[in-house]
C-alpha cells in the first residue's frame, strides 16, 4: 500500500525484531495508525525527501506496544502512535538532515538527533511544537538537551 508520493507502508512497519520474535501486529496496524503513517510521510517525509534529492531510509517508523517494548522504546514514544519515523539518508550526516529540514519549512512536532546515529522527527497533526532536540547517554541514561545551530 501506498502511503505518498516516495513512500510505502511497509518501509513505516519494517522491523527485524519483530519478524524474529514473530509480532505479528507489528505488521497489522489499525486505520487509525495508517492515517498517522500517511500524515507522516506526506507532510514531512516526502517534502524532504524534495529537498535532499536522495532516498530516505527508514530504520524505525510504526512500532506496536509489543515491539516498543522489547527495544526497550519510551512508554509514551510517538512511534506507536505512528506519529514518528527515525531516518538515514545515505551520504548525509545528522546535522546535514536537520539542516535540511529546516531549510524545507517542514512543520513538525520534533526534531530529534539521537546519539550521533539517526535522526527522529515526528508529525502530531494540530499539535505541532517544531523542537530541535539532541539526545544523549548520560551514565546510561537518555538525556535530552535543545539543540543549537
Ligand atoms: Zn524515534
């Protein structure tokens, strides 16, 4: 199923965690989260997929309680709402995509780089904040600080 113009629903449920644990509702979401996906994809996914020019890769989009939970994911994490994505674009730093998401006037809920390794952006249709926030380990646990330019 298509979701956008550059995305597919399956690219928002690929997960090998839960294909080796055997989820299955990881692979079965509601209408209700299909609706959040596509909300996703086409205000912030496809619009800066426009404005890099290259392809996105989606390492974390929909995760079901299940699957949250065994990655260890936040409680209240957007990513079961299938309100958030974390993303790659091969070729790109972090910095780079978050320059670019700027630079694409994307609205936003936030914008999250996540210990040097991906970036998390998140859409919550109404309730948009636009934060730029970094996230890091700190003794082991996750600390978020704004992000600067
Ligand atoms: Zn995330």
């Amino acid at each position: 199923m298509r979701l956008s113009e550059h995305f597919m629903l399956d690219e928002l449920l690929e997960s090998q965690t839960a294909r080796r644990k055997g989820i299955d509702e990881q692979f079965n979401p509601s209408d209700e989260i299909k609706l959040n996906l596509q909300s996703l994809c086409i205000e912030v996914l496809d619009p800066l997929r426009k404005e890099v020019g290259l392809p996105i890769y989606i390492s974390s989009g929909y995760r079901c309680k299940k699957l949250n939970r065994v990655i260890g994911g936040a409680l209240n994490s957007q990513h079961i709402e299938g309100k958030a994505s974390d993303i790659k674009v091969k070729g790109m730093n972090n910095f780079e995509i978050i320059s670019a998401i700027r630079k694409a006037g994307i609205d936003f809920d936030q914008c999250i780089e996540e210990f040097e390794s991906w970036v998390h952006i998140s859409f919550n249709r109404g309730n948009n904040r636009n934060q730029f926030l970094k996230a890091s380990l700190l003794n082991g646990k996750v600390v978020y600080s704004p992000l600067k330019f």
